[in-house]
C-alpha cells in the first residue's frame, strides 16, 4: 500500500541543495570522527551520535505524534534500511582509524555513480548509456586510488569501499521508503534502530 509520503511533483533543484548543505554536514562529521577515533572505538562514537539524532527525531516527530511517527507501512524495510546504515558506518569509522580522511572521500566518491547504478536495477529509474559509461569510468578511477594488486596497498581501502557500496545501497533504501513513508518515521526508525544497535554494542570496547 502506497502512503502519501509523496505527493506533488519532484523538485530537483532543492533537492540538489540539501545534498550539498547535508553532504557538507556529513564532511564535517567525518572530520570529528576522525580526530575521535584516536582515542575512541567506532560504536562509541557511533552510540553518542545516534543518542543525539534520536533526541532531534523525537522532537521533530513529536509534532506528529510519536505514535502515528512510529507507524511505518514497511517497518521491515525500515529496519533493513537502517541495518545497512549501521554496518556502513562502522565500516567508515573504521576506515578512517587507518587512512588518511581525503582517501576514504576519494573512494566513497564512487557512491554515486553505484547509486545510479542500483536505482536503475531496483528502482526502474531510467538511466542513458552515458551516465552509464560516467560509473565505468568513474569506479576504474577508484580502482586506480585503491590500486589493488600493487605493493602499496592497503587492504582497508577495501572495507572504505564496502561502505560505499553500503552508502549507495542505503540510499536506494531510502528512496524506497520515501514513497511510502514521512520523513519523521523515516529518521524515528534510523534513530531508534541505531540507538539500539550501537548501545548494545558499545560497552564491548570500553
């Protein structure tokens, strides 16, 4: 059953503009993380930044209502969504204990075009033989950061790149969920999910 979490017609143009003030957001996140995993394992890091998302949730969800923002017309789909995102970004954090910050953006550059990729399998959205040709190009550029196969590879590269697919995954999820969910259920799933997740796990690696 498909819910009004969609309605009107899309409009390219703002959305262009929150993924670049949200990607400018997610850079700056990393930074931190990366200064953090110095001292700190990734699900601590993780369990902190989920407490703080589910209390900025909860409140945007509270004008709704908890409840009715609780209420998903796929709740496993919004799991799976979030179980991937919390995979993904332990994959990350893990990453950047080891690389250099701009190495792991250069490989995760590729999430995109994996995107692209994805939503045209899953999702039916029709992609032309140039944007096609842009992911070619564009993972044998990766390839070519990560260079597999010669004496100075590093083998984490390979985890910075299973988070991108893992990203580029989620974001497939996502679009998914917005044509059957409100936002506010969306973030209250990903919130709660990850709380959960990374509460668990957490002491583990006091």
């Amino acid at each position: 059953m498909i819910g009004n979490a969609q309605t009107g017609q899309d409009r390219p143009a703002l959305g262009i503009i929150l993924m670049i003030f949200a990607l400018f957001v997610l850079a700056s996140m990393d930074a931190v993380a990366k200064h953090l995993t110095e001292t700190l394992a990734a699900p601590q890091i993780l369990a902190v930044r989920f407490w703080i998302f589910l209390t900025f949730s909860s409140l945007i969800a509270s004008r709704r209502g908890l409840k009715q923002a609780a209420h998903s017309n796929n709740p496993r789909l919004q799991i799976v969504r979030t179980l991937v995102l919390v995979v993904e970004m332990t994959m990350f954090l893990v990453a950047f204990s080891f690389l250099p910050l701009a190495e792991v953006h250069a490989i995760a550059a590729v999430s995109p075009l994996i995107v692209m990729a994805l939503a045209a399998i899953f999702l039916g959205e029709r992609i032309g033989p140039r944007r096609w040709t842009a992911v070619a190009v564009g993972f044998l550029g990766v390839m070519l950061i990560i260079r597999p196969g010669a004496g100075v590879f590093d083998p984490i590269s390979l985890l910075a790149l299973a988070g991108a697919f893992g990203w580029a995954t989620y974001q497939v999820l996502l679009r998914a969920v917005a044509r059957i969910d409100q936002p506010d259920t969306t973030t209250l799933y990903t919130a709660g999910i990850g709380v959960i997740c990374f509460t668990i796990a957490a002491p583990f690696f006091w």
